[in-house]
C-alpha cells in the first residue's frame, strides 16, 4: 500500500550554505537514540551522496530519504507497509528532529500527508484512514483478478525475488488468500479493526508485544534462509529477530510463537544459553506454524541486461553492479556477467563471449549438450574439475544484442543437475 507523503523545511542562513555533513550529522544522532527512537535496533543507513541520506527504520519498511540542497532539507516517506503506528512513529520522530536542527516541517503541496495525522495527532483517525486504504486496496486487487491477474506482491521491498509459484498475494507477514480481502471489503468498521490487525505489522500507537512479535514473524518471512549463516550480516538478521521475540515475550509471553524456529535461529549463531532458556520456556503444547519464510522457495531474480534466473531463494545477493552479480550459498556460489552489443547476431556475440573465458578448451574442460525452450536465447555449456576438488559449470549464453557468461561452483556433484535447471529457468525480457 502506497501511503506516502514529503515534509521539507528552508534553513534561513542568507550568508552561506549549510554543510550537508552536520546536517546529516544532527540527523543521525537524533534517530539513532535509543531513547528517541525504540526501534534502533532494527535502523541502517546509507549516504548515497552529498545530497542524500537514507535511512530505514525497520526491515519491513521503504526507506526514508533525506534530501539536502541550497539550504532546503526534503524528507520523503511511505508509510503504507506497515500501519498506522509506523505512520505516527515516523512523524512524531521527525517533531524532534526539527527541535534538534531547529526548523519547522512544511507539507508538500503535490504530496501532503492525506491521513492528515501530520495536522491533526488524531490517532483514531489514522487508524480508520489506514483501514479505509486497506479496504480500497482490496476492491483494487479483486478488480485485476477479475482481469486475469494474481501472483500480487504487497508492501516487498524493492527488488525483491518474485517467488516461483502461484498465489494470490504476499506480503511481510505471509501468503494471503482471495477470501480475505473479500472479507475486508464486506466487513463492518467493527469487524474491519480485527483485519487491520491481522494485516499489518504495526497497527497499534505505541510499541507493544504485538509489533515486536510481527517484526520477527516479517523478518522470518522475508529473509531468514532456514541453514546456517554464511555472513555478518546474516548473524545480525538472526540476533534481531530473537531480540524482537525477546522483547515480545518480556511484554506477552501468551502469544503463538513458532517455538522450533525460535530455538533454530538461536543455535545458527551459537547462542546456547538463549537456546537452554527458550526451551525452557517452550509449552508442552504448541502451535504448530507448518511452512514459514518466502526463502524456503525459489524465485525468479532479476540480472543485468533484461536477464532474470531461478534460483533458491536461500542465496544471498551479496555483490551486484552493472555488469557484475554475484550469489553464494553453503554449497553453491554463482557469478554471472553481463555484455552489451550494439549488433544483433546472437552467433557472433556467442563466439566473442566464448573467447572472454579463460581455459575454456583446456583439457580439464568438456562441452554438454543442452536444450533449452526458448528460441531467442542461444546457450552453450561446459563443464570442468578444478585443482581443489571441486566442480565448475560454465554456461554462455546469447540473445540479440546482450548476453551472460555464469560461473557455478560446488563440491558436491549432486549440485550438477539442479545447477543445469537453474540455465534452463533463464528469460529476457522482450
């Protein structure tokens, strides 16, 4: 859901510009306070120039941009993924950051706030703004499945792995099936309250066990890969979600936790004297949560050039740049590199690339045959035993004007088959 709007603010200093740096600066140490901003554990940034900041509040969220420029700060921010609460959130915390740089918000005229909350503080309001949106989404959604479409992706961040499968719609906290929002559109105001609770990760005014709850839950559901870490920044993915299943349980130790997902997470990184207390805790009786996490699939990643691929969803993304994309998991690393012609004859790019790879007629190197149902794609593939005991399929492949070169790499010879569907799954976009 698209709930967004843009607050800037002119600094009055007629006689220089402003360092954007202390700008920044003074923003970063206000929305980095604990004290200012509870939900911290869960904040990244990122300075894409000297003009723009982003920061993400949560990892269900869009970011939030921060844009400074002669003198102006902009501030732009959709709310609509997460609820009501982020949208109070996000506006109370920008109140502090205009007393700590000492300027005062002004609403975009194109884009003002339309849950008016910005003006008004009416908590109720908002809530029943959020609730109207939903129903309104859900009138949209049943309009274009009407027309024939599903696979609907609510609220995902931004390039996002489409998942290889079909369903109705998605989002942070799950699958969603047509009956739902069916119900959303028949429901009374009353009966409305219960769906925006079910629907959204922070519906309430304040930070209650429900929100830490959900962002675990979201966390799980959109990136925690079920096997055991392979980077830093997985470890920190895992030690946020048990400690938003820690501050839940500290605020409602009653609510349906997935308890052997919990334990799981804590024994990936090692924390066993975490994984003796949630047991310890764990009922005799439990919910049972059956499958759980959009990265237990496959899905469809977009690549450079109109490319896409599927692959598990497990993999990690780790490296990505115009020309270059890299994936690893515990048993597989892949690298895929892009080339651009301004001649279209598959033919000729196909040999060029070929010559681009090293030893690729040696003779630890053999040609396979490969079939794949898509005319507009030539593909050739080799493959070769490394020095180090493993395994390397090498795959080519051409269409007018563009083409990829992709590396696998794995121990196990088991991979060889999955690796060889994964070359079959390749698309362009036309």
């Amino acid at each position: 859901m698209n709930v967004s709007f843009i607050l800037y603010s002119k600094f009055e200093n007629k006689r220089s510009s402003l360092r954007h740096d202390k700008i920044f600066s003074a923003i970063l140490s206000t929305l980095n306070a604990e004290e200012i901003n509870p939900i911290s554990v869960f904040s990244e940034h990122n300075i894409l120039s000297e003009t723009t900041l982003v920061y993400s509040f949560h990892p269900a969220s869009d970011p939030v941009y921060f844009d400074f420029e002669d003198n102006v700060l902009k501030v732009t921010i959709n709310t609509g993924s997460l609820g009501a609460g982020y949208h109070a959130f996000t506006i109370n915390i920008l109140d502090r950051v205009s007393k700590r740089l000492n300027i005062v918000w002004i609403e975009d005229d194109e884009y003002p706030d339309k849950t008016l909350y910005f003006k008004e503080r009416d908590f109720d309001s908002l809530s029943n703004f959020f609730g109207t949106a939903l129903s309104n989404y859900s009138k949209d959604l049943m309009t274009h499945y009407e027309k024939g479409f599903s696979n609907f992706m609510l609220s995902i961040p931004y390039d996002y792995p489409i998942v290889e499968k079909e369903f109705f719609a998605l989002s942070p906290l799950g699958y969603w099936g047509k009956s739902f929002f069916i119900d959303v559109i028949n429901a009374t105001d009353e009966e409305r309250e219960i769906f925006i609770n079910e629907f959204f990760i922070w519906e309430s005014s304040n930070v209650n066990a429900n929100f830490w709850f959900k962002s675990a839950l979201s966390m799980i559901w959109l990136h925690f890969p079920f096997r055991e870490t392979i980077e830093q920044s997985e470890d920190d993915l895992c030690r946020k979600i048990l400690y938003s299943f820690e501050k839940a349980y500290e605020l409602d130790s009653t609510l349906s936790y997935p308890w052997d997902i919990w334990i799981l997470i804590a024994n990936y990184i090692l924390e066993e004297d975490a994984v003796d207390e949630i047991v310890k805790r764990k009922p005799e009786k439990t919910t049972s949560y059956g499958k759980i996490g959009f990265r237990l699939e496959n899905g469809r990643f977009d690549l450079a050039a109109g490319f896409s691929i599927v692959m598990p969803m497990r993999m990690n993304r780790y490296r990505n740049n115009k020309t270059l994309i890299e994936f690893k998991d515990r048993d597989l690393y892949v690298a895929l590199e892009s080339y651009s012609f301004e001649e279209e004859d598959n033919e000729t790019i196909m040999e060029y690339v070929i010559n681009q790879v090293q030893d690729i007629k040696d003779k630890k190197t053999k040609e396979l045959e490969i079939k794949i149902d898509n005319e507009d794609i030539k593909v050739v593939l080799y493959e070769k035993a490394l020095d180090t005991g493993d395994y390397m399929l090498l795959s080519a492949v051409a269409t007018s004007k563009y083409a990829l070169i992709i590396w696998f790499t794995y121990s196990d010879e088991k991979m060889k088959e999955k690796c060889i569907s994964y070359i079959k799954s390749i698309a362009v976009a036309k």
